[in-house]
C-alpha cells in the first residue's frame, strides 16, 4: 500500500483542527513583542512568514516545509504527526506557530510549562485561514503586512470567482486528496468553498473529508470532473497516467467518459498559503477553458 502523502498528511490534519481553538494555547506564556526565533509546524504557516518577510526569524520547520527553497535548510523538528518536543525547547524559540489538531494539545502545555509560547489556529474554513494570517501577522509582530497579504488574497481570488460566475455550466467536481485510497473533500471545508468560487458543485453532500471512499459511490454519484490533488514531489506525468488509468473501469462515469480526470499539485491546491491563488487560478482554467480563451 503507498504511503500517505503529504497532501493527505495536511487533509487530515486539518480536518481534526476544527476541533481546535484558534489563538495562543491554554496557559500560554507571554509572547516576546515581536518574536525574533519562530518554528513553525506547518507548512503553510511557513510559506505564510516567508510572505510576511520573516523567513530570516524562522529557526525550524517541518519535513514538508519545501517552499520557498530557503524553508529546506532550516532545522528540522518533524511532521504533521511526530514532532521533537525536545529539539524545540533546545532550540529555545521565541515562538512556536501550529495549524494540525487537539492531538498536538499536550504538546503546547509541555512547551507552555517550559516556557516556550504557542500559537495555533483552525484554518479548515476560508474564514479560518484568513483570521490565522492576521493572528499569525500579529504574533509576529508585523500585523498590518498581515492584513494587507489577507486582501490581496481575497481580491485575487474573488477575481477568480468572478469569472468563473459567468461560465454557461457549473460541473459537478469530486476531488480527492490521496490515491490509491480516496480521501474526498466535503461540505463546509475552505476546499469546498474554493471548488464553489471556481464555478463549480461540489458532488459529495457529506461533510469533512471522507477518508476511503468507496470507488462505487463516485460511480453512482457520476460527477462531471474528478480533481487528484498530489504531493509536488510526486506529480510526474508516469504517476498522473497511473491515476487516470485506474479509473478505467468507471466508464459510465461522466468524467471519465468525457476523459476530466484533472491531476493538479496539492502544495498549491490543498495548503492554504499564499500560492492557493496558483493553484486554483489553474483548476479554473481546467475546468472552465472557454473563459480563458482570450489569453
């Protein structure tokens, strides 16, 4: 069986951090004003603070922090899953930043007792991920940069929404975020939201994300397009070939009938950082051509 990627890896993270508070953690001590040390557990958050221009203040990151470059050569303290308490307080940070799940809770009050402050946040809605680029901006010190990176995201991908608004047809859009197990994107997810903004339905009426789906509902479900979200490292052509082949024997399902199997990269579709607009300014253009014509 392959193993999770890190597109499933984040999903499922996030989907458990709705469970979680957005905001310091319980007994956080003071925060510095502004943090000169930060290590961040996210790969978004990291992309977030090089946006922010505080790429010189993180002192680590995770496994899966590989953008932009520089995030590769800082100190590594884990995953979305293992984290090495004992490396972060070495490392003495001023500022620990985390976006998973009330799994990492007794985490941040081992970190909290030693002193070390702890910020997380829910981004699994759109809401959520905005209101964490201003928490984070104002845990950093720099909250109007923050601010201002929040409405010109908004602008840009209301841009997208609105073009997309004018398409003749809104597509029924299954997307998955793992293969060969098939994590699916429901109701009331920030992906949700963008497959609506991108003048698309959403064909699951579950919410969440719904981990092994079963291939026969897809069938009986019959969306017009399926989106494969994939790790970039991993997005080859062999591999995008490997996924729309297995869904060879789903003929009478419109998308593969009609050959939309689209296979994008999840670090630009699924991480909600500043390159989403990348992304979904790509899934639009798969999925509504016609308005993208003209250039």
């Amino acid at each position: 069986m392959r193993y999770l990627s890190r597109v499933v890896q984040f999903c499922l993270c996030i989907g458990l951090a709705a469970l979680a508070c957005c905001g310091p953690a319980s007994g956080n001590p003071a925060l510095p004003a502004p943090p000169k040390k930060i290590v961040s557990l996210s790969p978004a958050v990291t992309e977030i603070l090089y946006e922010l221009g505080l790429g010189d203040r993180v002192i680590a990151d995770t496994a899966f922090c590989n953008y932009p470059a520089d995030a590769m050569n800082k100190e590594k303290v884990g995953d979305f899953f293992t984290v090495n308490e004992e490396k972060i307080i070495w490392l003495e940070p001023d500022l620990v930043i985390d976006t998973t799940s009330m799994a990492h809770k007794a985490m941040w009050r081992r970190l909290n007792r030693a002193g070390i402050p702890v910020v997380d946040f829910d981004v699994n809605t759109m809401e959520g991920v905005y209101g964490a680029y201003v928490e984070i901006g104002k845990a950093a010190g720099v909250e109007e940069k923050a601010r201002e990176l929040v409405d010109s995201l908004k602008g840009q991908l209301a841009a997208i929404r609105d073009r997309c608004a004018s398409a003749a047809t809104r597509p029924r859009v299954m997307f998955f975020v793992e293969y060969p197990n098939l994590t699916v994107v429901g109701k009331g997810t920030f992906i949700d939201r963008l497959i609506t903004d991108a003048g698309c339905e959403n064909a699951v009426t579950q919410a969440g994300w719904q981990q092994n789906f079963p291939k026969e509902l897809v069938a009986e479900m019959k969306p017009d397009i399926i989106i494969h979200a994939v790790d970039g490292s991993m997005l080859t052509a062999r591999y995008a070939k490997e996924i729309r082949d297995s869904w060879a024997d789903a003929a009478n399902v419109p998308a593969v009938a009609e050959g939309r199997i689209f296979i994008v990269n999840g670090d630009t579709t699924t991480r909600p950082g500043p390159r989403i607009v990348i992304g979904w300014s790509e899934i639009a253009r798969l999925v509504h051509p016609e308005l993208y014509e003209q250039e």
